[in-house]
C-alpha cells in the first residue's frame, strides 16, 4: 500500500499521457480509438478515485501535502520532480479525471473526422491538467501550465465550428501573453531564492529570508495575478471566453469550463494568497469589485445571448465571479464556498456544454430562436436539461446552491455590500437560465424540423447523467467533499490572520 | 642541431591532434574535390554525398579525439578546451544533418554539383577553427574560410535570380562586414601590441583599458554581428535566406552562428569590462524585437524564418547580460544551450522547408502550407514540434534555451532585458502559430504535392527531433557540460577559473 501511495499521484498524472502515446500506434479504426480512449479515461478516474478514499492517512512528509514525491528532475537549475496534493487541489484532480471520459462519451458520435487525433489530444490535455493541480514546484507547475495550452488550442482550431482559428490563436495568444508575466515572476522567485519548490519558497518567504522582496512583492503577486486572471476570466480579460467556448467542439467547452477555468482560481489560492499573503489583502478591494463586476456583467451579458453556447459561456464568468469574490473575501466560509463552486460550475456548467452539444449536433445551431417547444419531442432531454439548469440556478439540495451560499455569506462576513451585490449574482442566474429553458423548451413546437428531433441516445445519457447523479449527492452531502476542503482552507488562512493579529496588535 | 628559438616554432607531432577534425574534414572535402570530374552524373551525386558525410562522421570522431588532448597549440595561437570542443561537435554535427538532408534536396532541384559538399565541409573546417583559435588573425583566417563557403553555397541554385541575388548580397556586405573585423584586430594590436586573446587580457589586466580597445572591439562585434545577423546588422538576412537553398540556410542560420557566437565570448570576456557590454544589450533588444516584428507580416515561410533568426540571435545576445564575474559562467552556459537547441530546432525546420519546397522551391508560401496536417501528418507533426521548441513551449529545448538565457539575464539584475526578451517571445509565439494553424486548421486551396520522405531527409528529421525533445526533457547533461566547458572561456584573472594558471598548455579535462 505504501508503495502505491507513493506512485498513485504520478500514475493518475500520466497513465493518459501513456494512453496517447499508445493511440498514435492504433490503426486509425475509429472505433478502437474510441474505446481505447474510454478506457484509458476510465481507468485514470478509478485510479483517481484512491486519492479521496485513503486522504486521511498521515502524511509521509512534513509538508502539509498528501500522496508527495520529490526526487530530482534537472540538477541545474534545480527542478524537481515534486508532487503532491492537499484538500484545494484533491478534488480538482478528481474532477477532472470525472470529466474526461464524460468528454470521451459526449464525443463518441460528434467526432468523425480526424477521430485519432482528437482522442490523442484529449488526453494529452488530461494529463496537463492534472499536472497543474498536482506540481508542487514552481517550473513543473509553468511547465504542465503551458502544456495545457497547445492541446486545447488545437481541439478549439480543428474540431471547432465555424471561426474557430480566429478563436484558437485568440485563446492562445491571451494566455500566452499572460502567463509570460508568471514566468518573470517565477524566474525572479528563483534568482533570489534559489529554489523552485514551492513549500521551501514558502518557507523563506514567510520567515521573511528573501532579499529585496518587499520592493518586488507587488509585482511578483500582480505577475501570479494576470495570469490567472485571464485564466479565470475575471473582467476586463474575459473576452477571450465566449469566443473560445462558442467555436470549440462540445468536449473542448466542457474541460474548458470544467476545468481550464478552475487552474486560474486555483492558482489565485494557491500563489497568490499561498506566497503573497500581505499583497493579497492589500489588493482584495479591487480584485473584490471586479469580481462583483464580473458577476452581474457576466449575468446581464448572459441574459441577452441568443446564442445558448455563449450564454452558458458568460454564465461561467458570472459563477467564476463567486469565486473570486470568495477567495477574496479571507474568511473560512468564502474559501470553502470558492472551492465548492469550483467543483459544483465544473460538474454543472460540463453537463449544460454537452447538452448544448447534444442539440447542436441534430440541428448544427446553438440559436436559441431555433428551437422552442423542445419539451414534446424531446422529454427525457427536457428533464435533464431541467435538472442542470436548476442545479446551476442554485435550487437547494442541489450542487449550485452550496457552494454559493458558502460564499455569500463569507462575503458577508468580510463586508455586507459585497455580500448584497453579490447575492443579486444569484437572481440574475435565475432569470438568464430559466428564461432560456422556457424560450427552448416550453410553448408549442415553433419549427417543424424539431418536431422529429431524436431525444437523448444512450451515450449521451451515459455522459450527462453521472454529472446530474454528482450535482444530487454534492448537493445533498457536501460534507463529503468539505471535509477534506476545510483543514486545508484552514491553514491557508492562518498567515492572514496573523497579519491581522499584528495590524491590530500595534 | 636546431636552435631553441627554430624548436619553438616547429610544431610538435602532439599539435596536430589539436586541429584533426579540422584536417579530417579538409582531406575529406579535397577527396570529394578529386573525385568530382571521375564520376558520371547520376550516381556521382550519391557517391560523393556519402563521402561527405562519412567526413563529418570521422570529424566527430576526430574531434573527440581531439578533446582528450586538451592544450594550447601552434604557438599558442589555437587552445583546445572543453568550449572548443563544444563548438566542433555542434557545427560538425550540423554539417552532418544538413548533408543528409540536402542528399533529397540537390536531386529534386536538379543541382549537380560535388563541390556542394566539399564546400560544406570547408565551411564547417573554418566554423571549427573559429572556436578553437586564440589569435586575432587566425580568427580572422577562420572567420574568411567559413564565409567564403557559405557565400557559394548561397548561390547554388544558380538557374533562380533570387539564388545568385542572394549569394550576391551576401558576399558583398559579408565581406564588407569581414574587413570591419579586420580593421578591428589592427586596432587591438595597435592598443595591446599583441594578437593573441590572452596576451591581450592580461595586459588589458595590468594596464587599464584604453579607447583604442573599445573602438577595436566595437568594429569586430560589427564584423561578427554581422553573422550573427544582430541587428542593426541584419538587413541582409531575409533576402539572402530567400534565395539559398532551403538545406543551405538551415546550415547557415546554425553553424556560423555558434561559431561567431564562440568567437565573441572569447573576445569579450577577455577584454574583461562588463560594464561596457551594453552596446551588445542594446543589439539585443534590438535583434529581438526587429526580427519579431518583421517576422509578423511574413508570408513566405523562408522570410519568415529568418527574421525568426534574427530575433534568436537577440536571444542569444542576452546572454552576454553578465555584470559580475560570478554569473559569467552561467550566462555563456546559457549560450552554448542555446546555439545547441538553435541549432536542432532550425537545421530540422529547414530540412522541412527543404523538402516540402519541391523543385525550383515552388511551395514556400504560407497559402502552400494549408492543409499540409492532413495530406502529411508526420512531416507536419514533426514541424510543429520545431516550431514549438522556437517559440519556447516546454518539452522542448527551445524552452530551457530562453529559460537559461533570461534567468542569467535577471541574476545579473538585467529586469528590463529580461522584459523585452518575455515580451518578444509573446510576440514570436503569435507567427510560428500561424504556420500551425495553417497546417491544421485550414483546407488546402490548391493541390501541393507531397513526396515521400527520403531516407537522409527522415534520419535528420528523427535526429532533430530526437535532439529537440532530449533538450527539452534532460537538458542537465548539456547544461553541465556547458557550464565547466564555460570555465574555460573565463579570463586568466578571474579568480576560481582554473585556466588561471596559463603557462602550463595543458588544461584540465573537463568532461561531465
């Protein structure tokens, strides 16, 4: 068992990596790859699913981090090969490994053309992904970082719909520029420190033995910020959201969503408040307005879409707005909200992506005045669709409301007009999706052609429903997942409230 | 009875190992030159590539014989040292994969010619010395065997007007450039009364540095900016690197380059005044943003590739960002990296370009690239690798080259360097993407033929790509060699290096 402790975390990283490699060796028969890449992303989940079960055990290593391995990768600079995982990054790392043979399910029929080079790249990015949630040093964490990109940008501009290189290099380049300021920002961390690993960088930080960081604190934090920023998106850098999410292929938008979004809160979490814990606060009042910019602009946007991809993509950035604002807000309550959207936005909004995939593909439309009346010809469709947009909306016993209620009342806490604005977030999200779902779903059938329209296929079921059966239990049991969140968020808080302690001390 | 004034001058058997790649691969290019007239058209062709690039085989072989007897030799005018070593294996290596891949190339286009590899070699003679002399003059001599290869080999497709313009071009303002080199060296010995690199360090050392010396070395970076193609000293490099054969501009964007590269880190840290480097910092910036920015508007891939290669050796620049003694070995360790990762990434780009241009270089438009994933995916993976190493993605060398040249750059406190060296490359990330996107994500306007991959064009292509991932995953063991060879360039005053002790010739061994 130790054994396995040891290498569980580096075989979740790479078994779909090795899952790829081998897939360039398959002969092009569609349907081998298929199932191939079903199987390799199903057998990375259930592999992924020993991290949760066995958390509790006692660290191996002093460093507060689960399932850790540090060996040596190059010896100059030094970079290790340092991984490990603590409540923040566990549930992420199962999120994503949950999401990806739904995205392999979801693809099943879509993909057609160029079927091998679309699996391949599928799971080179889940690999990518689960490195930037697992890398504890600060070069591997750039290196999974700008991994991710190239596959993702390549799904968006092969598979993608019709503007689809516009909206690859867009995504691409916005990224790109952003996550250069974190190189700066790294590569400035490890001049002056010697190191790339994160908890020793910590370390020295916080025993204050870094020479000329006061001077440089401020830049380095906003170098981490941008990048994640754009990452998130947090207003003004969102633009690069809807075109991205419009033009990409259906599994392309749900890790997108799911997942891509989330490395931008996660590296606020974890760098900037991990790293920068002063800066963090002494910036918090502007990063706290955009947040609460982007939750009702994102909303309004939402609201007037006629296109059901974008609305759904501009929901994202008022949910990721939520947590922002929770992270933000520095209290216990925020943080756990943040990481609870986080997980509940990524099981939700990847189930909304795949349904409007579902209707795309029999109408090759995401119009929203296309359809109407979808209720009769589609009713199994209708109700899942009904039960993800309520799960979105934020219906109680559902994922949405858990997460949201956490952070609002850890806005609350920190300052009630954050609290108030806010919770407006919560009424708008309900007027945009359910006015959608009415326009779609409900009245007469308005076009003839969706008179005879399939409902939903066995594979689709197979994809969407395991998303509605995780927002039910996340929704009614989030103790499950907190449990493992709320430690962690604990001690993430403790080096500002020492900073409080001693601003009020003096 | 000899004199023991005659005894020094007569070299000792012992010497000639340490110029025997250099004699290996000029008794190879005679042999091809010999047997040229004997052989008949066809065939012919085969025969002599074969034995050239059996000569870049025993070069290496050579050379790494060569390495086991490190020492100065000819009168102290040539030292042989783990840095010189590194050069010969690069350019050597280079000339290797450019013969294998311009094998295809030559028969495609129609070129007949033998002297085509004896002229690569010769080339490749004059790079290797580059890096292993000491003495002004004999640098000087190197700098003019490289060049004049390389000018012939520019014009080689000689039926195309672009071809001849090209080697014309680059004749003409290369020799130009060379005379600047030239003129230079008087000037140095004018200041220090010596030719020779470590005479001059030492009696810069204990007489201060006049302005003669400055003006002196600013003449030869002209000289040697000028094959670097640094701006402001690139103006000819689209244009020449449009009408060179494809394989030829792969050869010459690489090799030369190191070489002058090598060069100017001998002349510079001999003169040992750092504070005086920013005229190199500003050719830096310069080169970077230059070629980035021309590159942008490009659509010929070839164009496009060489302001690409301006912008990379404003990267390369950055390594000279050294202000204290103590960070001189990381930054020329950075620069060995890079002109290593260079050289694999672009000789194997061009191997592409090469033999997807097709006779008379008909494809080399971006509209020609459209839809190349497609009809051939593995040429075209193979390509985006390259690309992504140059616009520095991780897993592959390009991204430990500008990670080591811009992390000794901000250990020297250069900030801003080290800002529109991050900047560049944000901007350099958007053209080679386009090249992708291109391949991948558009449909073929019209019909490019696609011929099969030869089998020296696919040994190069599996050998860059090997070498591009290799850097980009274990760059410790090229890296560590880098930076004990990097010991060696160090001046004689500078405390720790161990050449410190000059009079004795040998040097210690520094292999990892």
């Amino acid at each position: 068992m130790r054994t396995l402790d040891h290498n569980i975390l580096t075989l979740v990283t790479f078994v779909p990596l090795a899952g790829a490699l081998l897939l360039v060796l398959l002969p092009r028969r569609d349907r081998d790859i298929r199932i191939f890449a079903l199987v390799t992303s199903l057998l990375t989940f259930v592999l992924s699913l020993h991290l949760p079960v066995y958390f509790k055990r006692p660290l191996h290593l002093g460093t507060g981090f689960h399932y850790e391995v540090n060996s040596p990768w190059i010896s100059s600079p030094t970079i290790h090969y340092h991984i490990g995982i603590d409540g923040i990054s566990l549930w992420l790392v199962v999120l994503t490994t949950f999401l990806t043979p739904l995205c392999v399910l979801i693809s099943w029929k879509s993909v057609h053309d160029r079927v091998k080079e679309f699996f391949i790249l599928l799971l080179i990015l889940e690999t990518a992904l689960i490195g930037v949630f697992v890398a504890l040093d600060l070069f591997l964490f750039y290196f999974f970082w700008e991994a991710t990109l190239i596959p993702m940008a390549l799904l968006i501009g092969i598979f993608g719909h019709e503007r689809k290189v516009y909206a690859a290099v867009k995504f691409f380049m916005y990224t790109m520029i952003a996550s250069m300021f974190m190189l700066a920002a790294i590569l400035w961390l490890y001049a002056h420190t010697g190191t790339f690993d994160f908890v020793e960088i910590q370390t020295q930080i916080r025993a204050g033995g870094v020479p000329n960081l006061s001077a440089a604190a401020l830049w380095l934090f906003l170098g981490f910020f941008i990048a994640f920023a754009v990452k998130v998106p947090l207003f003004p850098f969102h633009t690069w959201l809807p075109d991205a999410h419009v033009e990409a292929p259906t599994a392309g938008s749900v890790l997108l969503a799911g997942v891509l979004l989330k490395m931008g809160t996660y590296g606020m979490l974890r760098f900037n408040l991990g790293l920068f814990p002063e800066q963090s606060r002494q910036n918090a009042p502007w990063i706290v307005v955009l947040a609460l910019i982007g939750i009702i602009y994102g909303a309004l946007v939402a609201m007037v879409q006629p296109n059901m991809k974008k609305l759904i993509a501009y929901s994202s950035v008022s949910h990721l707005g939520f947590v922002v604002l929770g992270i933000f807000s520095f209290t216990q309550a925020g943080l756990n909200g943040a990481m609870f959207v986080m997980l509940a936005h990524g099981v939700s909004t990847g189930a909304l992506f795949m349904l409007a995939g579902v209707l795309h593909e029999r109408r090759h439309t995401y119009e929203i005045s296309e359809f109407g009346g979808l209720a009769s010809p589609m009713p199994i469709y209708a109700a899942s669709f009904l039960f993800i947009v309520l799960a979105s909306v934020g219906l109680p016993l559902l994922n949405g409301f858990v997460g949201e209620f956490l952070v609002l009342s850890g806005a609350f806490q920190s300052r009630a007009i954050y609290g108030i604005l806010g919770a407006t977030g919560v009424i708008w999200s309900a007027c945009y999706l359910l006015w959608m779902y009415q326009r779609v779903f409900y009245g007469k059938v308005t076009h003839a052609v969706n008179n005879s329209l399939l409902d939903l296929e066995g594979f689709e079921k197979a994809a969407v429903w395991p998303c509605a059966l995780a927002a039910l239990v996340m929704g009614v049991a989030p103790i499950i997942w907190l449990a493992a969140i709320d430690p962690t968020t604990h001690s993430a808080l403790v080096p500002l409230a020492q900073m409080t302690a001693k601003v009020v001390g003096q | 009875m000899i004199t023991p004034l005659v005894a020094q001058v007569i070299p000792q058997a012992g010497e000639y190992v340490r110029i025997l790649p250099e004699l290996v691969l000029s008794l190879f290019g005679i042999l091809i030159m010999l047997l040229d007239p004997l052989m008949d058209e066809q065939r012919g062709q085969k025969t002599l590539g074969l034995i050239g690039f059996i000569g870049t085989l025993a070069g290496l072989l050579a050379t790494w014989y060569m390495s086991q007897s490190p020492g100065l030799a000819f009168s102290n005018s040539i030292q042989i040292d783990g840095f010189s070593a590194f050069f010969h294996v690069l350019v050597i290596a280079i000339a290797a994969l450019v013969i294998l891949s311009s094998y295809e190339y030559l028969a495609v286009q129609h070129i007949r010619a033998g002297e085509y590899y004896a002229l690569i070699l010769f080339g490749t003679v004059g790079m290797g010395l580059m890096s292993s002399a000491v003495e002004l003059v004999l640098i000087f001599i190197a700098l003019e065997i490289s060049s004049i290869s390389t000018y012939i080999l520019a014009g080689f497709r000689r039926y195309q007007a672009a071809s001849t313009e090209s080697s014309l071009k680059y004749f003409l303002l290369g020799s130009f450039a060379t005379a600047f080199f030239l003129y230079g060296v008087a000037m140095m010995f004018g200041a220090t009364g010596s030719t020779n690199i470590d005479k001059i360090s030492r009696y810069l050392q204990s007489n201060g540095v006049p302005l003669l010396v400055y003006i002196g070395t600013a003449l030869m970076f002209v000289g040697l900016g000028f094959k670097l193609a640094a701006a402001p000293l690139h103006v000819w490099t689209p244009d020449v690197y449009e009408g060179a054969p494809a394989p030829v501009v792969g050869f010459m964007s690489t090799a030369p380059k190191a070489a002058a590269f090598a060069v100017l880190l001998r002349i510079v840290f001999a003169i040992n005044e750092p504070a005086h480097f920013w005229p190199v910092w500003v050719a830096a910036a310069l080169s970077m943003t230059i070629g980035n920015l021309g590159a942008l508007v490009q659509t010929n891939v070839k164009r496009l590739l060489a302001y690409s290669s301006i912008a990379h050796a404003g990267y390369l620049l950055v390594a000279f960002a050294m202000t204290t003694p103590e960070n001189w070995p990381n930054g020329i360790a950075a620069a060995m990296f890079y002109a290593a990762a260079y050289a694999a990434m672009n000789v194997g780009a061009f191997a592409v370009v090469g033999h997807f241009a097709n006779a008379g270089e008909q494809y080399v438009t971006l509209e020609d690239y459209e839809g190349l994933g497609r009809s051939s995916p593995l040429l075209a993976a193979v390509l985006t690798i390259f690309l992504l190493s140059l616009i520095g993605i991780p897993i592959t060398g390009g991204f430990f080259a500008k990670f080591y040249v811009f992390s000794a750059a901000l250990r020297a406190n250069l900030i801003w360097l080290t800002l529109i060296g991050v900047v560049n490359s944000a901007i350099g990330a958007y053209y080679y993407l386009r090249i992708i996107v291109v391949m991948y994500m558009r449909e073929p306007r019209k019909q490019v033929p696609v011929s099969r991959v030869s089998f020296g064009v696919g040994t190069a292509l599996a050998v860059c790509t090997f070498a591009t991932i290799y850097l980009g995953i274990f760059p410790n063991r090229v890296l560590h060699y880098a930076q004990q060879s990097a010991q060696n360039v160090m001046p004689v005053h500078v405390a720790g290096s161990p050449t410190s002790t000059a009079e004795i010739p040998a040097i210690p061994r520094s292999r990892p």
